[in-house]
C-alpha cells in the first residue's frame, strides 16, 4: 500500500527550520572557506617556509584537498547512523566537530615553533574538517526538504545551499577585514588566527538554534513503518542503508556525482585559486582579490533562491544545465577579464561565474533528495555529492596551480574547467527530472508508489 502523503510544515516552523538549517551550514561552510582562502594567503608562509613561494602554495593546496579526502567517509559514517537515528542529532554532532577542529587549527603552533610537526597537526585537524562536513550537507538538506512540500521544494532547499556562500563571506570578510586594518607583518604573526578562533563563539549560536528544530516528519513516519515491518518479519535486520542505496539507486549516485563535477570545479577555481591567480600572475592586490570574492559571494546568496524557485517551474534538469553550460562558456571569458589587470574587470568575471554556479547548486539539494527513499536518502544523497568532491573540489585548486606552474597561462585551467562543465552536462541529461515528487512517498527504487488498488467490497 502506498505511504499517506506527506502533509507539508506550516510556513511558520518551517521558516524556523530553514533558518537553523541556513545558520548551520553557513557556520560549517566558514569553518571550510576559512582555511581554503587562508591556504592561498598565509599558509604557505606560516607551515611550508622552506619551499619557494609557488610550491609552498602547492603544499598549502594539498592539505586544503586532504580535507575533501575525508568527506565520503563522513558521508558514509553520517548518512548512515543518519538514516538509522535521524537528521537532527548527526547535524548537532557535525557542528562541534567542524567548530572544534576549526578553533583549534587558531591556536596552532607553526613551523617556526615546533618544525614540521606543525603541518602535520594542521592536516589532522583538516582531515576533521572534512569528515564533518561530508555529513553536515546532506543532513541539512534533507532537513528542510522532508519538512517542505514538493511545490516549492526547490525554492526552500536551496536556503541551506545560501550556506556556502554566506560561509564564504563571511570567512573572506573578516579576512578582508583583517589585511585592511593590520600591517602584512602584524596578519603573518598573530592577525590570521582570530578568524579560525571566532569560529567558537559561531558554534554556540549555531548549537543553541539547531537544537531548537524538530526532526523531519517523513524520517519519524519511514522508521515508523521499518519498525512495523521489522516486528512482522520476526525481528529481520534491515539493510544497511550503504547497501540499499548501492542496490536500488546506483545510478542516481552516478548521476550526483557527474552532477557535481562542473559544480564543485569551478566553485573552487572561481573563489580559491583566483586568490593566487590574480595576486601572482596578474599582480592585483590581495584586497582586491578578497574583495572581489567577497562582493561575488554576496550576490551568489541572493541569486540561489531564485534559481531554486526557477527550479520549481520548470524542473531540476534544465537550470541546472544551465549551470553547466554557463560555467563552460564563461571559462574563457572569465580568465581574459582577470588578465586586464583592473578590480573591476576581475569583479565582473567572479560575480558572473558565481552566479552561473549557482544554477547548478540551487536545484541540487532538492534533485538529490529526490532522488533516494527516505530510509536510505541521507546515505544517498551524501555518498553522491561528497564522493564526487574527491575528484573534483579536493584537487581543483591544486591543479589549477600546478597548470599555472607548468604552463604560465590560464588556458590549460580553463580547458579543466571546461572538461568538468561537459561531464556534467552528460550526467544532468542521462537523470529523470524529479520535480513534484512526494518525498513520503517513494519506494526503494526512488520511484513514485504507485497508489493501492480499491477493493470491490470496500
């Protein structure tokens, strides 16, 4: 028999969800942004200073990626004692664990002090990072979209996605903030530590509203029915989410993961590796730069709404296409806007790429949970979109960086961009459009339930 549909959150609580969802990833993203634009900046300097300065960023990068190699396993760890015991408790814990490494990465020797164990204690605690973070964004998500309904799904989810940008903001803001008003020597010494420290008074904030919010009714009622059909089978153990999902859904994990190639690639190349791009080939100050992702990330956070809602209207597949599409064209234009040299032009090239990413990362957390069963959609929808950020994220500003090394011009980086911007394209286009799906109401497989027969006596 097919499950009662959902009935949506009142637009009351659900404001409030949205809002704890949104505060929590934004905090999470800071923590995560926080260390990419203090890699390209200080890291180099503080933790590899026996390397010449494009090396030292290099090594700076990779422990920056080393973070994205522990996001499946919180993927796999978060989604599935999150489909067992519920999104709202892996959230809370995700949140200490991001906000604790993060404040402790502030209060690190460097290499000056204890050598090199000091790069050493800073990928652990990066490796920290990353496991939090593999499960922070697919619980949050889910959050808001199985308290939703599926007519404005799109616009709702894509709140939590504003996290990203709102995190890089705020973290290139206060770091901004911090090169205008102390000296280079004073920012080196002592001034790059306050940000990773303000994270702790963050986490409280973020503690005190998350905990506030009510776990997702269709998880209540979906481990409502296992428990039924775990008491009429004499007590068989159910499968474990991983199995399920690599079972009835491998190709939606296929398919997140193409997804996220071109949209995980070009976020990082747009407000990470343009921070070294544009102060070491192009000779524009760090300021601008940060200024520059700064202004770019706040119209990032107003347009995803309206691509979510866009998403509403005419589905998933075709604005997130044209995400991708859009990102591919603008590569070039992109770098030849940055090589004029002015804050302007460098302005216009992230504000218009940022904008074009956000076509894809809108519509995601409402395709991608759409697309898994409720008992198995948090291991689901995370081992698709955080698997795939080992290959695409994690390396991006690496590689973007050693291209620059070896070629000295950015048409190799805008080739890689490109490559990843088709890739997706293929996957977006081999997915079933998943727009109107009643969460509540989809089988294993992550189709429709198709409604029960009416019987002749009823």
């Amino acid at each position: 028999m097919a499950a009662a549909t959902h009935a949506p959150t009142p637009p009351g609580p659900l404001k409030r969800i949205v809002a704890a969802s949104l505060i929590g990833t934004t905090i999470e993203w800071y923590d995560f942004f926080l260390y990419g634009s203090a890699a390209a900046l200080v890291f180099n300097k503080l933790f590899f200073p026996e390397s010449d300065p494009l090396v030292g960023t290099l090594l700076s990068f990779l422990t920056y990626a080393v973070g994205f190699a522990a996001r499946p396993l919180g993927a796999l760890v978060f989604g599935h004692y999150g489909d067992r015991l519920g999104r709202k408790k892996l959230l809370v814990l995700s949140l200490l664990m991001m906000g604790g490494a993060t404040f402790a990465i502030g209060l690190l020797p460097t290499h000056a002090t204890v050598g090199s164990a000091a790069p050493l204690l800073l990928t652990a605690l990066r490796l920290v990072q990353g496991f939090a973070l593999g499960g922070e964004w697919g619980g949050a998500v889910l959050l808001v979209s199985e308290h939703g309904d599926a007519e404005r799904r799109g616009f709702w989810a894509s709140w939590p996605q504003t996290g990203a940008p709102a995190g890089q903001l705020l973290a290139t803001g206060v770091l901004s903030a911090l090169t205008a008003l102390l000296s280079e020597d004073a920012f080196v010494s002592w001034g790059w530590r306050i940000p990773f420290l303000l994270s702790g008074v963050l986490v409280i904030v973020g503690l005190w509203i998350r905990l506030s919010v009510d776990e997702s009714p269709v998880f209540k009622a979906a481990l409502a029915a296992a428990e039924e059909r775990k008491a009429a089978a004499a007590g068989r153990v159910e499968k474990m989410p991983l199995v399920a999902v690599l079972r009835h859904h491998w190709r939606d994990v296929l398919v997140a993961m193409g997804a996220r190639m071109a949209e995980n690639i070009s976020y990082y190349v747009i407000t990470a590796f343009i921070l070294v791009y544009a102060t070491t080939q192009v000779g524009l100050t760090k300021q601008n730069a940060l200024n520059a992702v700064l202004i770019g990330s706040a119209v990032h956070f107003a347009v995803i709404p309206l691509w979510g809602a866009l998403s509403d209207r005419l589905g998933r597949r075709p604005v997130y296409l044209i995400g991708a599409v859009g990102v591919g064209l603008w590569m070039f234009p992109f770098f030849a806007l940055i090589d004029r040299g002015t804050f302007g032009s460098l302005l216009l090239a992230v504000t218009v790429g940022l904008v074009l990413h956000g076509a894809m990362y809108a519509p995601q957390a409402a395709f991608f949970s759409e697309m898994f069963a409720t008992r198995m959609r948090y291991s689901g929808a995370s081992i698709g979109a955080q698997f795939s950020s080992v290959a695409a994220g994690a390396p991006a500003p690496l590689i973007a960086t050693a291209l620059l090394d070896d070629y000295g011009t950015s048409t190799p980086i805008a080739l890689y961009v490109i490559a990843a911007a088709l890739l997706t394209v293929v996957a977006v286009a081999c997915a079933r459009e998943t727009r109107n799906r009643d969460l509540a109401d989809l089988d294993d497989a992550g189709r429709e339930a198709p409604a029960a027969p009416v019987r002749a006596d009823a």
